[in-house]
C-alpha cells in the first residue's frame, strides 16, 4: 500500500474504525463470559454486545489498542510505515512523521508492534535446511554496577548473545562465483541469557522442526542437538571460509547490526528481541506480494500486549 493509497483509505477516524470492525468480525468474535460467537453491533457506543450473555465487548477490546488513548488513525499511520518499508524507523523520527505531540507514545506504541511481530513468526517453525550460528550484539544495560570496570570481550554486559537460525537450501544451478550457492528461506533470531547446551536445545525445539538438517560451525554448546533434529553437520570452520559455509546467517547478521546501530544507535538489553522481531518480520515477508499493512492489523486485532 503506497502512501497516496493509505491516505485514501484512512481519511478519518471513522474510516479506521469500520476497517477494525470489518476485520475483527471476519476473523470471529468470541464473547470472554459464555464463549459464544453470536454478537449485534451499538454503533453509538462502538461496541459489540453478546446474544446470549448481554457482555460488551469493545472495538478494541483485546487488540493492541487495547485501553490506548491515541486515536486508531494514528496506530493505522504507525503500522503502515512500520510494515510498508525494508529499512526500520526511529521512534523520534516516527513522532514526527505522524504528527504525535509526545514521544512516549510512540515509542510505546512501536514496541507493542514489535511484540506482535514476534508472536507472528513465533507460530511457524523453520525446514529443511538451517544454518546456526550465535552473535553479539551491542546494547546498553543500565542494571550493571558501575562502581566496576566494564568488562570486556565476550563476556562483557554491553554484548547480548543472540541465537540466529536460518533457512538455507543448496543451489545447484547458481555458477556465478560472486553469488551464494543457497538460497535462503526464513530466519528467526533469538535473544540468549546464556550461550549454553540448555538455552540453546530450548529455543531449537521450539523454533525448529524435528525433521531439518542443522549446519553450523563446532562450538561446544551446540553438541546435543543431532537429538533434536533428523541430521547436525557440525564443522570447524576458518574466519575466512565462514561465508562459505554459513553464508546466509551471516550475512543476516551483519545486516541486523548495519541496521539497529544505523537507524537506533543504541538499544537497552531488555528491548532487544523487540527490534530483531520487527528485522525478521520484514525479512521473512519480504517476497510476499499482499500487503504487510493488512497482515498487522488481523495480527494486532488478536495478539494483545498482555
């Protein structure tokens, strides 16, 4: 959806309400007292109300929206420049963009987004081929004592361990040697307390189908996971052979890092699975030819905050 074609579809308030309306009844509506389907619309009220039981239920009841106080055309405009472009946009920038008075809002509005892109992705497990490999990523953790040194390396508080996964299939008909011989599918990157035998097994069963064949370099902590999946090719390899044989996590990594420190600067720990979400949400939807604006909303209208 281009931005002329927003503009023409959401001129109002009005016109963002009946949108959510539409789309919250095409999906189904369920009453939280009696579990019933059945509802009659108050339009003076914006508001269901259940057949059966007499429960209201309201336009955005149970939704992003939830209990928020910035009008829908706002969240509408937020969505559609968080979904319609591939590069991501800073809060202080999307303020400005929509109009907000205050950048709270915003910010807090984004991050909701970010949850719901991440729930999203979290429905669907990775096939078939996968390349596995961690990375550090640098973030700003205001939890530490400063009255110490800051340590350094890998072991320092300004690194998060960021589990990445890839889906990464063979080429055989790619004969350019300036171009990958595998073709990448989807990725999912996870943010790690530890980089450990258990953390990682963990978040690989969950992400991962059991019938993949998982590539990835020697590292200790991915020794058991030939038990989670049908085949782990486990390898060492050189610094300069990495992009050979891992060559789409990495680059997804380096383009991550290229975009967080060029768009965000800086990003506390505790936030960090929020941007990767909305990375890969993009990334995994990138050759998809509906829009991404219309997939937010249904997305928004059931994954709430809570």
């Amino acid at each position: 959806m281009t931005l002329f074609d927003f503009y023409k579809s959401f001129p109002n308030e009005e016109s963002c309400e009946h949108y959510l309306k539409q789309e919250r009844e095409k999906e189904g509506l369920v009453c939280t007292k009696c579990n019933q389907g059945k509802f009659y619309w108050l339009k003076s009220l914006k508001a269901w109300k259940c057949a059966n039981c007499g429960r209201w239920l309201n336009l955005t009841a149970g939704t992003l929206m939830e209990k928020s106080k910035v009008p829908l055309l706002t969240w509408f405009k937020v969505i559609h420049l968080m979904t319609s472009t591939k590069k991501a946009f800073s809060a202080l920038e999307m303020q400005k963009q929509v109009g907000q008075k205050f950048y709270e809002p915003v910010w807090y509005m984004m991050q909701k987004i970010r949850i719901s892109m991440g729930k999203r992705d979290a429905r669907y497990r990775l096939q078939g081929d996968i390349e596995i490999d961690d990375a550090f990523f640098e973030v700003v953790d205001e939890n530490r004592d400063k009255t110490k040194p800051m340590m350094q390396g890998r072991g320092s508080r300004r690194q998060a361990i960021v589990l990445v996964m890839v889906e990464s299939k063979p080429n055989p008909k790619q004969d350019n040697p300036n171009k990958k011989k595998r073709i990448m599918g989807f990725a999912k990157m996870i943010v790690l307390d530890a980089l450990t035998k258990k953390s990682i097994n963990y978040e690989v069963q969950n992400a991962i189908s059991p019938t993949s064949i998982v590539i990835s370099d020697k590292c200790s902590s991915y020794a058991d996971l030939h038990e989670l999946v049908k085949e782990h090719t486990a390898k060492v390899i050189p610094k300069k052979e990495t992009l050979e044989h891992l060559p789409w996590v990495h680059t997804v990594i380096a383009n991550a890092k290229r975009q967080l420190l060029g768009v965000h600067h800086s990003i506390h720990r505790e936030f960090l699975q929020n941007y990767l979400n909305e990375f890969c949400y993009k990334l995994n939807r990138r050759t998809f030819s509906d829009d991404l604006f219309n997939r937010m909303i249904v997305a928004g209208a059931h994954d709430t905050w809570y």
